[in-house]
C-alpha cells in the first residue's frame, strides 16, 4: 500500500507480520510426529509433485510449483498467512529484529534505478558514498530494471566482507570497494521536545527492542521537563507483539488488561500491566493513520479501553489476527496465522476480508477505498458497525470490526494526495531533487547542525529552482506553497542529517500535531 499523506517517506506495503510466542509447531509439508503418520492431503500432494518430476513431457521446476502452491493454500486462509522462501528468510527476519549487515544506506527506487537516500550514520562507508548517487552494480550484478528487485540481496552479506559497486555521481561513473558491517537501525526516528512540556516520539516499527529503546527516550524526555508525550505511530505496520505489550506497560497502571488473545486450541490468554510504568501518569497522545497495523493498533487500542490517553488521526488498518513462525525443511519459513487478539473491553479489529487471491489483493488495497469513500476527509464517512459497540470504563463507546476509530479525527492532508503534487512527480520528482540539491550543496550542509540550517535554509529560494524542473506549473494556493516548501526543507533536512531534522521541521506543518496543540491548550 502507499503511503499517500505527509510523512514524505513514499511508497511503503503493508505485509507485516506479528510474531507471537508460542510453541512451534510443524507444517503440513513435514513428517507430523505427533501422529506419527502423514496424513491423506501430504499423501496426495507427494503423489502429485513425484508423478510431475519423473512423467511430465518437459522438464519442470517443481520448486517453483511448491512455492505458488504454497501460497494459493495460504490465500485461502487470511490476508496475513505467509510464505517466505528461502532466500528471504534472512531478509525478513532483519526487518523484524531492526538490524542487518550491508554497506549501511538507506535508498529510494527511481525509474528503475536505485539512488541513495542517505548513507547512515553508522555506515562504515561515510566519505566514500553519498546522498544522490546511483547505484548501477554490485559485485557485476546489475542493479536497474527488474534486477532492482534483488539490490538487497546483492549489497548485503558476510559480515567484514566487501561489495564492489559501480555508481553514478553527476556525470562521472565511479567504482568503489564497499564493506560490510552489522547496521543496527533504530525503530524510533525522532525523539525531542515539540516545546517545554510536550515530548515527541516516532516509532517506525515494533522490533525486537522496542519496549527498552522507548523507556529510555521517555527517561530522557522526562529529564527535559515533559508532562505530556505525544506516541506518533503513523505508517508503523506492527512487528513483534511483545514489544508492544512493553511499550503499553509503561502507560498503564498495574493489573490494567493490556489485550487478551485466543486461538482454536487455546483458552482465552490475557496480558496485564504490570507497577513498572515510567509514564502511567502523564498525558498521553496516540498518533494513527490508515497503515497503522497490528501491535501499533494493539497498542492504540489498550491506551483507548483503558482511558488512559487521546487518539488522534484517522482509523487504522484492520490487523487483529496473530502469526505463529513455523520454518520448513529447506529452511523456508511460513508465518501462520494461530489466534486473535482482542482489546480490554473486548473488541476485536480485524477488517472482514474475502479468501483467494483476487480477496487478498482487495484486503490489501481496502484503504485505498476510504479515499473513495470520503472517509479521508470526513469522520462522518467513517463505516460503523453498531451491533460491535463498547463501552471502556468511563463509558466511552468505541467500536470493533476495522481497525481502531480515534478518539480526535484529522482529515488527510489534501496536497499530499492532490493532482499537483502526484501528477508532478513524473516529470520532476521532489526525491530526486532533494538528492540532487544535497550533492550540489554538501560543503555548506556540512557547516551547519539543524538548528543552523533550520534558520539560514532559504526554502522560497529552493521552492523556485525547484519549480523550474516543470514545463508547466498550475496556480497554487499560498497555503500549498507553503507545504511544498515546508516538505522540501524537511527532505533535505531528513537526508543530510537525519529522521528526527526530518519531524523537526516537519511537524511545524503536521496537521495532526497542530490538532494535538489545539487539544492541550483546550484541555489546560
């Protein structure tokens, strides 16, 4: 799904997984110990894989068959059991544990072509690449067109291991021997104080650290002077739910249910908080969106049953169903859905969804309907089902059945999805042209820190040169001028010197930070 508002991180999909802790178990495809026998459907699949390898009239890759079958089998259960083959295995499990070891960039996919967003900070490659290059090979591997697929593939490995890639800067193409090291990436990209009372944290995703990383930003902000935190989990499609329960701990009183889950086999298992909240007493903010999923939800949802803080924003995704990691014999790996999972007051948000294939495609692309729908712009557009309504224990009504409906809604921002700023793209794209700025500009970035650059960048200036890349350029509204210029600045602040230059700048512009604003002056 992409992401269509004003965080200016592009297209993002929603195939998030949450991992839970139950026992593994086996998968159809091998020996079922337990029973000590295969049963009548792995008989007849084995039957059916044996007569095509040794019968068929051509050579075939019965791999490849197993693997597509795999995942026609698994459509037909939900949206969010998985197959991961073999060679994404690692890959994903990075993703989950927030760590990988690579060359240490972050980059964007432009026509076709993979350009760098920004070398990390921990990159052991600093000085040797840079914003805005463009990576043509790794290792003689081409790495444009539809090889652009298998760029993580290429430029990740063996620790302590070089990668010789072949690049784009300007007009020159440059070969560099690059090495790769363990990147630890950071789930929360911003963490500071909006003003004297008011901490900010952006979580990206729920990896395997989390709850501790979170604890400690409060720690620090709590130092600072903060009194109220605002959570910011917009675009977090989930992660580990354990991280989420900790991060719920630290809000919650002791003994206040944090969630209870129930699978087929299992009876009702629920989670309570326990005394070791750092933050059970300030005010508390919850920042959501449309791609908002599972463990962020869960969250959201614990916070919003309890009572104990304000969601802001627009209903989230719809994910209430747990995934159980089962790895199969080739080391591939299916995530299987095994349980539900259900807020304090009993509600469970999982979206309805259809079965096959075309039924996952439509689960997928449902928040792009809400566009449709108005529900983008209107609260009163939003679907409610009032045979799923509750009660929290100060009687406030929330609803199950899709996702959590915040407690403050605010519309998406309207250029983020307007005709100017998409239908642009294509013939100057705003990414590429903050890439192609910080190369021409890096001497003097360099000489600043971001409150420097906060108060001598000349965004009117940039917005100009920036429109000159169009042939033809429509009236646009003072008040978009100033987004656009806004955006731009946090762009450029965001790939020289980091996520949170990125929220500084930009949240001075966030409508749903402005709401929040508006809020705690209303509620003082």
């Amino acid at each position: 799904m992409r992401k269509l508002f004003d965080n200016g991180y592009g297209p993002l999909i929603l195939l998030t997984a949450v991992l839970f802790g139950f026992s593994v178990g086996v998968f159809f495809i091998k020996f079922n110990p337990q029973y000590g026998l295969i049963s009548k459907n792995q008989k007849k699949m084995q039957d059916l894989i044996y007569v095509i390898e040794n019968d068929y009239v051509d050579e075939v890759n019965t791999d490849s068959i197993v693997d597509k079958t795999i995942d026609a089998i698994l459509s037909e259960l939900d949206p969010h059991s998985k197959y991961i083959a073999p060679e994404l295995t690692q890959m994903a499990e990075d993703d989950l544990n927030g760590e990988f070891v690579g060359i240490g960039i972050s980059y964007l996919r432009m026509n076709d072509t993979i350009v760098i967003q920004r070398v990390l900070e921990n990159s052991p490659n600093q000085g040797k690449i840079f914003t805005g290059d463009k990576l043509l090979s790794a290792d003689q591997h081409p790495l444009t067109g539809d090889s652009i697929h298998f760029a993580s593939k290429y430029l990740k490995g063996i620790e302590n291991t070089k990668v010789k890639v072949s690049l784009i800067r300007g007009q020159d193409t440059i070969t560099q021997n690059l090495e790769r090291k363990k990147i630890i990436n950071s789930p929360i990209r911003a963490a500071y104080m909006i003003n004297d009372s008011i901490g900010f944290i952006n979580l990206n995703t729920f990896t395997y650290n989390s709850g501790d990383l979170i604890s400690n930003a409060i720690d620090d902000l709590k130092i600072q002077g903060m009194k109220t935190l605002v959570l910011d989990l917009r675009g977090n499609g989930g992660g580990f739910l354990r991280e989420a329960k900790k991060i719920a701990d630290e809000f919650l009183a002791d003994q206040k249910v944090m969630y209870y889950v129930k699978g087929r086999k299992n009876k009702k298992e629920e989670t309570v908080a326990t005394k070791e909240g750092d933050f059970e007493q300030g005010k508390l903010y919850i920042l959501i969106d449309e791609e908002s999923a599972s463990a962020s939800e869960l969250l959201a949802g614990a916070i919003q049953d309890q009572d104990r803080g304000i969601i802001v924003g627009r209903r989230s995704f719809g994910k209430g169903l747990v995934q159980q990691e089962m790895e199969l014999s080739d080391g591939s790996k299916v995530r299987l859905t095994t349980a539900r999972y259900y807020t304090p007051t009993g509600r469970s948000i999982q979206k309805a969804f259809s079965k096959g294939e075309k039924g996952v495609k439509a689960y997928q692309n449902e928040s792009f309907e809400r566009y449709h729908s108005g529900e983008m712009y209107f609260v009163d557009s939003i679907k409610i089902n009032d045979s799923l309504k509750f009660k929290t224990p100060k009687g406030k009504v929330v609803y199950g059945g899709g996702g959590i409906i915040p407690d403050v809604f605010v519309a998406v921002d309207t250029l983020s999805v307007g005709d100017w700023y998409y239908l642009q793209q294509g013939r100057a794209n705003i990414y590429d042209y903050t890439n192609r700025y910080i190369l021409e500009n890096k001497e003097q970035l360099a000489q600043w820190n971001i409150e420097t650059f906060n108060t001598k960048f000349d965004q009117e200036k940039v917005y100009k040169e920036y429109l000159k890349k169009f042939k033809k350029v429509g009236k646009v509204s003072k008040a978009d001028q100033e987004k656009i210029q806004q955006l731009l600045k946090a762009l450029i602040a965001r790939n020289f010197y980091g996520d949170e230059a990125y929220f500084k700048i930009y949240n001075h512009s966030d409508n749903t930070i402005k709401k929040v604003l508006e809020l705690e002056k209303t509620l003082n």
